[in-house]
C-alpha cells in the first residue's frame, strides 16, 4: 500500500484537508470574532 500524503489541497472547493487515520477531515479555522452580546443572546 502506498503513502498517502498529511495533507492535500482541493483546488475545485479551496479548501485543505488533515489525514486523520484513514480519512481526510477538512481542516476549517474559525475566525476570532468578537461581538457584544445583548441579553437572551441577542445583539445589541
């Protein structure tokens, strides 16, 4: 069985994916957001 490589790169959606055992998991960021938040979760 041949190496499959950490990490790939899709160029039809743009993103990257991790090899995690034998299966590709995006590999998503989120973003640091910060924003007041009014009372019951709503914004102010």
């Amino acid at each position: 069985m041949k190496e499959l490589p950490e990490r790939i790169h899709d160029d039809t959606n743009g993103l990257d994916y991790v090899l995690v055992g034998d299966y590709y998991i995006p590999a998503l960021r989120l973003t640091e957001e910060s924003r007041p938040i009014g009372h019951w979760g709503a914004q102010a």
